[in-house]
C-alpha cells in the first residue's frame, strides 16, 4: 500500500485546511515493484533527525520578528 497526499498537524491543518489522503492498493505486480523501489530508493537517500539535532543545530530558525508573527496570526497561518 502506498499513501499519497498531507499528513499536516498545524494548527492551521486540523482547524481550517481539508486535507486528503489517497491509499494506493495496487494490484499489478510490476506497479508494486516500482512503488517499493521507489520508497527504497528515498530511505537510502534520507538522514535520520531527531528533535535534540533540531534544536541544537546551531542556526536560529525564526527571528524575533517571525515568532511574533507567528503569535499574533497563530489561526492564520
């Protein structure tokens, strides 16, 4: 199975955005064979995060500006 679409949890996406999801069962073997080296192909290709390397990577991510912004358009944005 296969998932396309967002699977967004903002404040924004669970109280103003519809979002979708799409399921991808497929039944043509070749077409599996594609999704799985698909999906194969972007975990060998991606880096593992976790939340200590987001916060302590050094770069300040909003600036006093963005962050108050963001507060004051909080169901906005």
């Amino acid at each position: 199975m296969s998932v396309i679409g967002s699977s967004n949890f903002s404040f924004r996406s669970n109280r103003r955005d519809t979002e979708c999801q799409l399921y991808l069962i497929p039944e043509c073997d070749q077409f599996k064979k594609r999704l799985h080296e698909e999906s194969s192909n972007l975990f060998e290709k991606a880096k593992q995060v976790d939340l200590k390397t987001v916060k302590n990577d050094g770069v300040d991510k909003l600036t006093w500006k963005e962050r108050l912004l963001s507060r004051m358009f909080n169901s906005f944005i």
